[in-house]
C-alpha cells in the first residue's frame, strides 16, 4: 500500500473538516451527560425530600400522641419541625411544610409538603416532572406529576 505524502514535509495535521467533526460529536456526548447528570440530580433531590416528609411525620405523630392534634407548619413559623429537606436550608432543594388535610381540621389529618425550591431554601431548584410532594398521616403518598414521582 502506498502512502500519499503531503505537499508540505514535515506536516502531519487534522483538516478542518475533521476537527468540526471531532467537535461536533463532543458538544452530542457533553449534551447527553449533562441531561443525564440533572435527571440524577433531581432523582437524589426527589429522595431527600421523600425522607423528609417521613420525617415530618413522624414528628407530626410524635406532637399529635402529646397535644391530641397535629399542627401546621412553614419556615415563617416552624415550630419545633424541620422545614427544610437538607442539613440545612442553603444545602436543601425542598421547603417542607405541614396543613390541615382538605375540609377536615388539624385534629383529624394533616398533611405535609415538599415544595422545590420553596420559600427559605436554595433558590433556583425546581422538579418540572414530579412538582410538590405529599404525605398525609394515612401514608397516602401523592405528587403534582403523579404516582410514578414516589
């Protein structure tokens, strides 16, 4: 087999067209990692806020056996609950908060929220997919993208 030689000795080098390409399939590769790194993301946010609805109430159980109702909650007025889904609100994608279940009072049911992004925490979060995370003391799990987000 013969080799061509080039017009210029001494050059061994990389066409245009090859170097556009050599990009072109970098900027595909770079584009996937980065959509599949934000859907991990969002995944391990989803079950930090997930844990820490359990949290609330188990804590909701916990002030109901001492005081015979539930009671609600926000980071405006916390109380002795946990509003943030992370160590602390700076590090946390989730605002957790707890009301009353629909037309029933604090007595009888209580639900609680996971909002992304909410009021207090890193701004900027947000879960298109699965929304604001709910729990209520029945264990009825539900989600503003429904049941395949729990």
């Amino acid at each position: 087999m013969r080799y061509r030689r080039s017009k210029s000795p001494g050059y061994a080098g990389l066409t245009l067209i090859e170097v556009v390409l050599a990009l072109g399939i970098a900027a595909v590769l770079a584009t996937a990692a980065t959509q599949g790194w934000q859907s991990m993301v969002r995944r391990q946010q989803r079950t930090e806020a997930k844990a820490a609805l359990q949290h609330a109430m188990q804590q909701q159980e916990r002030h109901f056996s001492l005081h015979g109702q539930y009671q609600a909650f926000d980071a405006t007025a916390p109380g002795p609950f946990k509003w943030h889904s992370g160590p602390t609100p700076a590090e946390s994608a989730y605002a957790i908060s707890a009301v009353a279940c629909a037309g029933m009072s604090l007595g009888r049911c209580v639900i609680a929220l996971a909002h992304p992004g909410g009021a207090g925490v890193r701004p900027g979060q947000g879960d298109p997919a699965c929304g604001v995370l709910r729990l209520d003391n029945r264990g009825v799990q539900q989600a503003d993208g429904g049941p395949a987000c729990w």
